[in-house]
C-alpha cells in the first residue's frame, strides 16, 4: 500500500519540479544578440544596451547608451556610453555571467568648471533570465576602478544594473 501512495505522490508532481531539463531543440537555439533598456553602469546609467554573441552564446560584447540626469542644480549631467564583454555559464534560460566593462563610474559635483563625469575599468557578476519567447532580464553587481577622483574620495566603487528587453536565437 504505501509503494502504491509513493507512486501515485511521484507520478502527481509536475513535470518541471523534476528539474531544469532542456528539450531536445533547446541546445539548437542559440542567442544570437539583446537588446535591452534599463539603468546601471553597463546601460549608460539610464538607457539602452546591445549585445552580440558568439561561441555558441556562452561569450558576447555589449555597447551600451544612455544620459546621467540633472537632479539638482550643478549635477553633471549628459549623454553617456559603456562597452564591454561577458562570460556566461551553460544555461538555456537561467543562466549567470561575468562582466569585464568600461563605463561611467562616479560623477564630481559643484560649478561648472568642475563637474564632470568619471570612467573607468569595472568587473561585475550577474543573472541573466531569457524565456523561450525572447524577454530577457538581466542583474548585476559588482566594482569598478574610477582613477582622477577629488582628493579624499575612494577610487573603488559600486556598479549594478537593471535592466528588461529581448533576445533573438537561431
């Protein structure tokens, strides 16, 4: 009686509960490019993101775009840009990555003459979630280097993004 209970228990649990397994085409359709909007380093604060592909989808190089908005007076403000590459593990939907990048890093307030933007060197470590469908989301954390800082303020900082959009696959 209770092989019978055990049974009927296994064969009631739905199928994705066994586990993340691929289908058989799943391995055939690799990403191709993203595109995504969002904000963070990698997005040029807040803007938009393209990224291409290659070695069956586990590399890509990415440009990103945006603006840095004016809060308040004597915020540097403008356009922006960020550029970089990723290393991503196995996975068809879930999957993580590690990002190497340069972008926007830190912004130096007060007059005119002295505001600016600051760039630099960063490494993040993110998620990356794509359905079968195409929507992508995409996480990340990480640190980044921001030399010619004011005297007093740390040159090491914290980067991160947010960001939705969608991926094409072949």
């Amino acid at each position: 009686m209770h092989r019978l209970v055990l049974l009927v228990l296994m064969l009631s649990v739905p199928a994705p509960l066994y586990g993340q397994a691929a289908s058989p085409l799943a391995g055939q359709r690799t990403r191709i490019a993203t595109v995504t909007a969002g904000t963070g380093n990698a997005l040029g604060w807040l803007g938009l993101q393209g990224e291409r592909y290659w070695a069956r989808d586990r590399l890509s190089a990415f440009l990103g775009a945006g603006y840095t908005p004016e809060i308040d007076v004597d915020d540097p403000s403008g356009p922006t840009f960020a550029a970089g590459v990723r290393g991503f593990t196995p996975g068809y939907k879930h999957r993580g990555f590690l990002e190497l990048s340069v972008s926007q890093l830190a912004l130096v307030y007060g007059p005119a003459e002295e505001r600016r933007r600051l760039y630099g060197p960063g490494l993040q470590a993110g998620y990356q979630f794509v359905t079968a469908g195409g929507f992508t989301l995409m996480l990340s954390l990480g640190l980044g280097y921001a030399p010619d800082v004011p005297e007093g303020e740390s040159e090491v900082g914290g980067m991160g993004g947010l960001s939705l959009g969608y991926t094409w696959r072949r």
